[in-house]
C-alpha cells in the first residue's frame, strides 16, 4: 500500500480485533483491522493525562508543571515529520476513535527488533553510514519536538535497515532547550534546510489542534536554537565536515 492508502485504511477499515501489549509506560493496544480484502494490524494509543503540579516521573524534565502523556502528540509529530520531509521514519498515523475513546491509530510496522533487541544481538547493519544518517535525523527531530521519552524501546528497525520512530506521548514539552545539543553533531542538508525555513504558519496548518499555542511556539523557540547551533557548528567545522 501507499502512504495514502495505509492513511485511507486506518480511518476506515473495520476493528475486528484486539490485543494488549505490554511495551512502553502507556502499554499501547494492538488492533486488528480487515476491510474484507486485507487484514493488517494498527497500534492504538488513548492516554491522555495532565497533571497540574510538579511531575517526577519524567527522565528529563522532572519538575515540569503541568506536566502531559498524551496521544495527541503522536499525531502532531507525525505531521511535523511529513512537513519536515522525514515521514517515512515513522509509521502512518490518523486520529480514530475505538471502545468510546479517542487515540491515535498508527500502521503496525514490520520490524526485525528495537535498538534494545539490536544491541543484545550486536546486530549490524549492512550499510553504517546510512543507518547512521538516519539516527542523526532522529536525534534533531527528537530535539525540535524536545521528546523526552525516546528510549532504545522505541527506536524500531525494519528488515531493510529503516530505523522508525514510534511513541511520541511526552514529546512537545514546552522547555526551549535542546536535548542532548552535544550529540547534534551533522545534519542532513536537505532537513536543515526544512527546519529552517519551517514557519509558524506552516507548523500551525500541519499540526492542527493537536498541539496549543504555547507547545507550538516552544516548538518554532527549539527551532531557532537548532538552526542557530548548527550556524555555530558549520562556522567552526565548515559545512563539508556537517552537512550530509
């Protein structure tokens, strides 16, 4: 199927079954689809919790106010992704509703492991740089969208080497800090080149309501220290020795 097509099927095809799983802090649902022709399943996320005071259970910002796990935020990274050229490393996402809830229904990738599972097989892949390249992309997507939760369980690698990103529900913090700023070493030009022209309006029509006016704007805030940084990085280094 088409990426358009997957979309088409998500919001459409009939829920014929169900299964728990018990990955990730929010132990998403794994569900089954069939619209009579195909069958596939889709991993479904509801959670949606705010809490108004100081949160302690999240690795990199312990003491947030009003502190947010919510599935909302797949959707929107998914969109920023697609806006940002990067789209197919994650798996399709919609918004659908399931057992009188709302949550995001995504395309249950075929995957050979997680980078926890890679890592015990020391498992390489046949092409390092490109791999690598791909990691790169996920550590300044992971600092725009500032995820706090990006964790070996849910970096997922495909049996052709495709490294995806999954479970975004702590992601969109409204710190305008960069994460992990010493490990954005180089950047794919042409994504640099996204992210720098990416603006507030275009952000905006991308992500709908999915994210508040004060999430957006941390959003665009992380995007001026990103382009900023790389400036800085591309001044000292030049730009051969960054950009890929």
């Amino acid at each position: 199927m088409s990426r358009a097509e997957m979309r088409t099927f998500l919001l459409t095809a009939p829920i014929t079954g169900e299964q728990k799983t018990t990955r990730g802090i929010t132990a998403p649902k794994r569900l089954t689809l069939s619209d009579g022709v195909v069958t596939r399943d889709a991993g479904f996320q509801s959670v949606d919790t705010v809490i108004p005071s100081s949160a302690r259970d999240n690795p990199l910002d312990r003491f947030e106010v009003n502190f947010a796990d919510a599935y909302r935020y797949n959707l929107a990274a998914f969109a920023l992704a697609e806006l940002l050229g990067i789209g197919d490393m994650m798996p399709v996402h919609v918004e659908r509703e399931y057992d009188g809830r709302k949550g995001s229904l995504s395309w249950w990738a075929d995957v050979q492991f997680d980078e926890e599972g890679r890592r015990k097989k020391d498992a390489q892949p046949p092409n390092a740089i490109a791999w690598n390249h791909q990691m790169y992309r996920m550590r300044v997507f992971t600092a725009l969208v500032r995820d706090t939760d990006r964790n070996l369980g849910n970096i997922l690698h495909t049996p052709d080497w495709r490294v995806l990103m999954i479970d975004f529900t702590r992601a969109f913090r409204l710190n305008k800090e960069l994460i992990n700023q010493k490990d954005l070493l180089i950047v794919d030009r042409a994504l640099f080149k996204k992210i720098e022209s990416l603006t507030l309006d275009a952000a905006q029509a991308a992500v709908g309501t999915h994210l508040t006016k004060p999430e957006l704007q941390a959003v665009m805030d992380r995007r001026d220290a990103l382009v900023t940084h790389y400036r800085k990085v591309i001044a000292e280094r030049g730009e051969a020795a960054v950009f890929y």
